[in-house]
C-alpha cells in the first residue's frame, strides 16, 4: 500500500513504541500535523521549541526510552539547538525531527531554510537529510537504533516537505544493520579478570560511577559490587541514583561541589573504579593531581572516553551493566568467601572520620536557608518523587541535599550546565509518569529561561510543582563575583522580577509565596497535593553560597568550606 512520507513518519514512529512527541507546528511540517489526528500518538504543543527538545530530553530520562521532538524549518529548527547540545553531552536518547523546504530549494536561501544538518554535525550522535520518500522509513529505523544503543545520544532527521507529500510503497526494516557502527558491548574477559584482581588486592577501593551506569540499567549490579564487598561510591551529577543514596557506603558526589567525604576518598583511594563516567573537569579538577595514589579502572561503552582525559591503567571497553555482571559472576565466589568489610575497616573508619570532620552542611541565617527548602523536599518526598533542577546554586543544592534512592529520578543538565532545562524536562517527565510527583527545583534566573511553557503544562493538566529558591540574583555567578572577583555584582542582580504567584495564576496555575522558615513545609504539603501546576516562590537567604567548593584549576584537595 502507498502512503505519503508524512503517513510513514507516523508509522515508523509508532511501530519504535513513540507514544507522545514533543513539537512546535510550522509550514515546512504542515503535512505532518495534517495526519496526525489519525494517529494514537499523542502530541504536546509547546509554546518554544526549546521547550520541546528539553521535554523530549526529560521524558527519555525519565522513562529510559526515546523521547521525540518535532518542530518546523528555519527558526523551528535552530531552537532546538541548545536542547540537542544539552542531549548530546549527557547521552541522552533523542529523535529530533526537523522540517526543512522542498528539496529543489534547498541550497537557495528559501524561506525559512538552514541548513541544521550541518549547524547540528558537532552536537548530534548522527544526523540525515532525506532527499527520497524511499529511503524514508530506513532512515527512521537507522535513526531510533543509533539514538538508544551504544553510547545513547541524539539523532536529527531533516525531513524536505516535498518527501513529506510524495508517496512511496512501504517498508519498515526488521532489523537494522550498520557497518560502520558496530558498539562493542560485552567485556573482554581478560580485562574483566585483571580488575578483579585488582579488587581483590586494594586496601582503599573506591568505585565512581557516571550516568552510563543509569542509562545501562546497570545500578542493581553496581549497588551489588557495592554492599557484597564493601566498598564505598560517590557518583557524578549525571551518576545520582545509580547507588542509593541512603545507603551507609554512599559519600555524595564528587568534583567542584562534592562532599568533603568523597573528594579526600578519591584522593586517598588505591584503587578507583570509574564505570560509565568520562573524567570531566568538574570532577577532576586539577587533573595531575587526580586520585594520585590510585589504579585506575576505566568501564564505558563509549572507547574514545577512555584515556581522553585522564590516563589509566586498566581500560574496559563496554556495556556497563555487562561489566558490572561479569566482575560479579568472577567475584561472587571471593564475596563469599571473604569479610570484605574486615579487609576495608580501616579505609572505612578513615572515610567515617572524614564525615564526621566536616560533614555536609550549611549556615543558617535570618532568613530561610536555600538548603533547608531542598531538604524538606526530600523530607516530604521521600525518595518517591521526579527531581529535575534548573542550572546554579539551586541545581548543586539539590546534588548536595537530596537523597537520590533510584535511577531515573533526578534529572539535570550535566555536560552542557543548560539553564532553562527543568521545567521542560519535567513536563516531559510527568508525561512519561502521570501518576508521579514531579518537582523542578529552580533558580529565580533559570526559571524565566522557558517560563512560557507554564501554558503547556497547564493546557495538558500536569501537575508538575515548580520550587523556586528566590534569592534575587544569578546566583552561581554571584557567588564567584564574590569569591573571586571582589564582589563586583556586575550584572548578576535580578531588579526587575516578576511576581511569579501572579504570573502562575494569570497561566491558569495556582501560585504561593513563602518569606518565612516556618511556612516552608506546610506551603510545600499544600502545593504537592494539589492536582495542577504550581509554583512555590521561597525568598531564600540572598547571599548563601554552595559549598564545599573547588576554586578553577585546584585539586580536589584545596576545599572552600562552610
């Protein structure tokens, strides 16, 4: 049977299990919204198309399948970019489906024509131009295969409206085969018996893990090597999950603003084992002096971030939930065996001092402590709510203060530090989880980056809560003019704010303001129990700074502490 390409897009789409799609009409896609009536899909008009790349992003994160944006040519398109950037430098499965004019034009400055194949090469695992209607559903096949395996990321379809209107036989693909993409990943059992040994050996083992861990699902056999052979974890930003956090053997995150715990562990530590994590330098900080008395192990699926930025000593090239199995089925004998937790008391008692020395903490002053609203979240959450964070001091007390017990359940711009990213990424993840609460925890900055898509949530009745941690300034950037820069608050203090209860009730969202400590957790009770959008303003203290803090260029052993 024939069908138009508009008709094999949505087909495709829902034979690859897409059940929502994220997206911004336009001429170039007129077609394609033209058709969609007639499928089960379900689509969430967005009011920017930044906003839908970033809910697709958030619905991947949160679901673990791959979230879908569709938006039109030109402008449709290049908005999205930062969204894509976002995605691609924290591995996120993403099918961005561009518009683009017909193809006679293409080339000819047309009407809103770019050329987003070639602006999105660098921040695209892969993208393609369709030039025939033919190559159509292959290309789709191609494209959600390369999003979700390997080392996930996203993938853009640049789709001319005349392949949209023009009709072809189709075809789906029952499989999909590349040969030029061949991800390896089983572990090679050589490698996986050596780390082994090394495990057998340390005194001092540390195991640090990524976000590979989460997006392999690989966290029950991690959390397994963990607790079997006592060994303590701290994790990256994009890592939070992977191990329970309230867990006695959890040190917090580790880098920049890690816990004093963790980063004097990885600088003491015999042996270090990174698994799904890529050494950035949030985390590593002064890299010569990166985990200076340790063998380093080094598990990613991804074989060009080993030995990118730091070098070790024993690579493994793999799937990490593959790997994690294997070094249990070698070691799960020795486990037995062995009392782990005898072998590692001193290392342990020495990781219990470090905690008890400077633990992680805040000071309170006057007002309310940025800090004490992130914990009263976790508090009345208990674990069994989504976090997304916007980008600055809020999303860094959020790493810090919250105890993160499962995968998939706190979402942040990692890599590229994008703000404007949580509430996006929370509509798309009260869309992937109706039933759950889902909570953006925001900066009085950040927020106002994609704030218009308060009329999507509300159109589509999600009840996703927005907590605003109100302090009147670009906060993080406060904070180094501060540190750094002689306090020289050089365009950093927000003067003219919106009212944001206001603001939420003129979207048709409820709206609280809270200016005292004591109404903190009864206005956060309220506002979780109602079944709309809400937003929570909290004027937190102006001037409270993250810490623990590693200054640019120093190790991870030069703390500013509290």
């Amino acid at each position: 049977m024939e069908m138009t390409g508009a008709q094999i897009l949505l087909e495709c789409l829902k034979r690859e299990g897409v059940e929502v799609v994220f997206g911004f009409p336009g001429g170039a896609v007129i077609d394609i919204y033209h058709e969609l009536p007639n499928s089960p899909i379900k689509h969430i008009l967005v009011r920017h198309e930044q906003g839908a790349i970033h809910a697709a992003d958030g619905y991947a994160r949160a679901s673990g399948n791959v979230g879908v944006c569709l938006v039109t040519s030109g402008p449709g398109a290049t908005n999205t970019v930062t969204g894509i950037a976002t995605a691609y430098m924290d591995s996120i499965p993403v099918v961005i489906l561009t518009g683009q004019v017909p193809t006679k034009l293409i080339g000819n400055d047309a009407f809103q024509e770019v050329d987003i194949v070639g602006i999105t090469r660098p921040c695209t695992k892969h993208n393609y131009l369709v030039k025939d209607v033919r190559e159509l559903a292959h290309v789709l096949r191609q494209a959600f295969y390369l999003a979700r395996s390997g080392r996930p990321g996203p993938v853009l379809v640049d789709l001319p409206k005349d392949v949209m209107q023009a009709k072809t036989a189709f075809v789906y693909p029952d499989d999909v085969s590349m040969r030029s993409y061949n991800p390896t990943y089983k572990p090679h059992i050589g490698q996986v018996r050596k780390v082994a040994q090394l495990i057998k050996k340390a005194e001092r083992p540390l195991i640090y893990s990524g976000g590979g861990v989460i997006s392999s699902k690989g966290h029950e056999e991690l959390t397994w090597l963990a607790r079997k052979l006592s060994i303590p974890v701290t994790s990256t930003l994009m890592g939070l999950g992977a191990f329970p956090g309230d867990d006695p053997l959890w040190l917090g995150m580790l880098g920049m603003h890690g816990t004093y715990t963790a980063n004097m562990a990885v600088s003491n530590a015999d042996l270090v084992l990174a698994v799904g994590a890529r050494f950035d330098d949030r985390v590593t900080g002064k890299v010569s002096t990166f985990a200076p008395k340790a063998t380093l192990v080094h598990i990613d699926i991804d074989p060009t971030s080993i030995q990118k930025n730091v070098s070790v000593h024993v690579p493994l090239v793999s799937d990490c939930k593959l790997a994690l199995a294997a070094l249990k089925k070698d070691l799960e004998q020795a486990a037995e065996e062995l009392d782990w937790a005898g072998k590692h008391k001193a290392w342990l008692k020495q990781i219990k001092a470090w905690s008890k020395e400077h633990p992680l903490t805040y000071k309170e002053g006057e007002g309310i402590s940025p800090q004490y609203v992130v914990e009263a979240i976790g508090e009345l959450t208990k674990g069994k709510a989504i976090i997304t964070t916007e980008v600055g001091q809020n999303q860094m007390w959020a790493a810090q203060f919250l105890k993160i017990t499962k995968p998939n359940t706190f979402l942040s711009s990692g890599g590229l530090g994008t703000m404007g990213y949580g509430f996006p990424a929370a509509i798309g993840a009260q869309m992937a989880f109706p039933g759950t609460l889902v909570i953006d925890i925001a900066g009085d900055g950040s927020i106002q980056m994609n704030i218009q898509e308060l009329a999507t949530a509300v159109c589509h009745n999600l009840p996703v809560k927005i907590v605003i941690l109100n302090n009147g300034y670009l906060g993080m950037v406060r904070q180094w003019q501060e540190l750094f820069y002689q306090r020289n608050y050089c365009e950093t203090c927000m003067e003219a704010q919106p009212d944001f209860v206001k603001l939420a009730e003129a979207y048709g969202a409820a709206g609280f303001r809270v200016a005292e400590k004591k109404d903190v957790v009864p206005v956060l009770k309220q506002a979780f129990k109602l079944k709309k959008t809400v937003i929570v303003d909290v004027r937190v203290e102006r001037e409270a700074n993250v810490y623990p803090m590693i200054p640019a260029g120093a190790s991870l052993t030069e703390m500013l502490l509290v």
